[in-house]
C-alpha cells in the first residue's frame, strides 16, 4: 500500500479556542460553544467539570436510534406496543398507557419534541431488548466517542447516582447526533400532533423554544431535574456557520434560555467559517495491492471548513492526508483515512476520507495472471 501524503500551504485564518475575559452565562455551572463540523470551542466555562445533564442524556439514545434505522433495524412507521415499564416512568411524558400501540414516528416527537421519558424507554426497549441493555450500548458509544466525563445509568436523564457527564461531553455528543439529519425533522418544529387519526389526538410543543423565538435554530434538546437545574443544549445556523450552545445547571429556564441566546449571540458576532475543500473532493489516492483496481480516490466525506475570528490575521495552515489499512472488498463511502488540518504541526481540525467507488479483492486466478503480466511487463 502507498501512502500519499500532501503538505501543502493554505492562507486561512487563525483560531481562538477560549474566551476568559467576561462570563458570558453568569447563572450557569458550565457552559461551551462549538462550531459544528470541526468541534471548535470558541468558548467555555467548567466545560469539563462533571454535573448532572437532565434530558439531554436523550440525545444519547437518540444516535442509537437513527443509527438503527440507518442498518434499516427500524422504521418510522413501524408501530410498539407499551410496555408496562415504560408507562410507569416518571418525570415528562407522553401519558403512554400499558398495552397502546404508537408509532415509532410518534415516539421520536414525544423523545425530541416534549422529552417524554415514557417514549424513551419504549424505544430503548425496542432497540435493545432493555433499557439495561440500552443504558450500556449507551455508555460504549461514549467510550467510542473519546469522552473523559460521561457515564449513563439511565436512558431517560432522571436524577440517580452515579449518572454524569459535562458541557463539552455534550457538545460533542449533539455534534455526532446532527450528523443524523433526520432529527432536525424533529427538533424544528414549534409544535405538532401525536395520535393524529385515533381518538387520542394530543397536541405538543418543544421544549426548545429558541426554535420559535432565535433566528437559525434548528434544535436540540432541553433538560430539567431537581439536580442538574435547567439545561439546554441548542444548535444554530446562520450564514453557513452551525454553532452548538451547552448550558448546564441554571436555576429556571427563563434565565437559562437568556444567557444561551447570549452565548449564541457572541459566537455569531465573533466568529467566522471559511470553506477550504468541499465534500466529495478527490484529496488524494490509495496505490491497493491484490484488488480489481490498482488505485482509489480518496474523497471528503464533509466539507473541510475552518473556523475564525473575524479579527484575526491571517496565518499559514498545511493539511495532511492519512490512510488506514485496506480491508477487502473496499465499499463506496468507506472510511479509508483523514484530511488532518494543521496550524503549527498541531491538528485543528480533521474529515474522514472515504472511498469513491466500490473495489474487490483479486480471486487467486486473476491476482496470478496479474503478477505474470508484471513480471512480463518489467513491472
């Protein structure tokens, strides 16, 4: 295998990762602001102190959930039975009732939409078997995802010990639940209806009402318990630029949606992103041995886009391309490396690189006559 390198220079502008000089959130315990498709901090405060997150545990749950229904596991329209569990959970709910039967479509609304803890657990149940089960497939993903201050104990974000996680954990964890597209389909919306063609029919509205009322949001999730106070975390897009906002431990949700709007405010007036590659660019190429081609695109899997400040000087940055072993057969969008972006040797920023076409290994008859055409060929 060949590895092809590139380092080349790129004139774009330098990053700030933190701001210290005013509490943007005074009444939270912590708090973060990423942009979206590097993970950028563009500011935190005790982002990775460890404290109760409410709901927003939810989200969690909710990439087991797309990445289920992405392997085709489970569809929208398939529709579950209440368990007796899951309709004695406490705390928000859907007022789900033993026995009924609800679409999963349905239970996605009451999850994202009104964060019934009901919904949650029925949906838990499905993908898992339990929501034991769950509750552990749960914890591997955070281990998965590198996070240093997250453990679940429940799917649901009621107050048990033991249960914890951190501003920038969650952050992180709302970056990989976005990459799921369809729960925007979800947490846009202001209200809507579960039940619609029974006699049950009930009207919901989000608990995210920056969705309604802050220009760009498009989700995500909010949280309430006697422990971890009101939480928030919302994600914002305005002129090309996704934020994700995390706000933990306020003492009412008028305050906590205040100084979240405040720390949205300050990320869109600070920051800028410039677009320096764009997906499906073909950034480098993988020599292959033993296969039914000799050579694979590599191409973006996103666009490679770098945040700044608007303020900043323009700095010199390189990019890498690095390839991971080959195994066989290679399908089309597979991971085959990373587009590394680095800022003096340090990386600030990377994007999967994925295959372009699909490729076989050689059966022993053709990787022979492909060996003798070679030796032939002086190859």
């Amino acid at each position: 295998m060949l590895l092809i390198v590139s380092l080349l220079p790129i004139n774009i502008y330098a990053l700030e990762t933190n701001s210290k000089d005013v509490d943007l959130t005074p009444d939270a315990f912590s708090s973060v602001i990423i942009e979206a498709s590097t993970g950028q901090v563009l500011y935190n405060k005790n982002a990775n102190k460890p404290h109760e997150v409410a709901s927003l545990t939810k989200m969690m749950g909710l990439i087991l959930i797309f990445e289920a229904m992405e392997k085709n596991a489970l569809k929208t329209d398939e529709i579950l039975t209440t368990s007796e569990n899951a309709k004695n959970m406490g705390g928000s709910q859907i007022w789900l009732d033993t026995g009924e039967k609800i679409s999963v479509d349905d239970l996605l609304k009451g999850i994202i939409m009104a964060s019934a803890n009901d919904a949650m657990v029925l949906m838990a149940e499905r993908v898992s078997g339990t929501e034991e089960a769950f509750v552990s497939q749960m914890n591997k993903k955070a281990k998965e995802l590198g996070l240093q201050n997250t453990y679940f104990k429940n799917s649901t974000g009621l107050d048990e010990d033991g249960a914890y996680s951190s501003a920038y954990d969650m952050a992180i964890i709302a970056k990989e639940l976005i990459k799921h597209e369809k729960v925007f389909d979800y947490s846009k919306n202001y209200e809507s209806y579960i039940r619609e063609n029974t006699d049950n029919k009930t009207w919901i509205t989000n608990t995210n009402k920056l969705v309604r009322f802050y220009d760009g949001t498009d989700g995500l999730k909010t949280g309430m318990t006697d422990k971890a106070g009101s939480c928030m975390t919302v994600t914002t897009k305005r002129n090309g630029l996704r934020l994700i906002a995390v706000t933990l431990g306020f003492p009412n949700s008028k305050i906590r949606n205040q100084e979240t709007m405040d720390l949205l405010d300050y990320g869109f007036n600070q920051y800028e992103t410039k677009i320096i590659k764009k997906k499906n660019d073909v950034v480098g190429q993988l020599t292959l041995e033993k296969a039914t081609k000799d050579k694979i695109d590599l191409v973006l899997k996103d666009d490679v886009v770098i945040i700044n400040k608007k303020q900043d000087k323009e700095k010199e940055y390189t990019y890498e391309v690095k390839t991971y072993d080959v195994v066989y057969p290679i399908k089309k969008d597979t991971v085959l490396g990373e587009f590394q972006i680095k800022e003096n040797n340090k990386i600030v920023s990377k994007i999967d690189l994925v295959a372009k076409e699909d490729i076989n290994k050689l059966n022993i008859f053709k990787l022979y006559l492909k060996v003798l055409k070679n030796i032939l060929m002086g190859n």
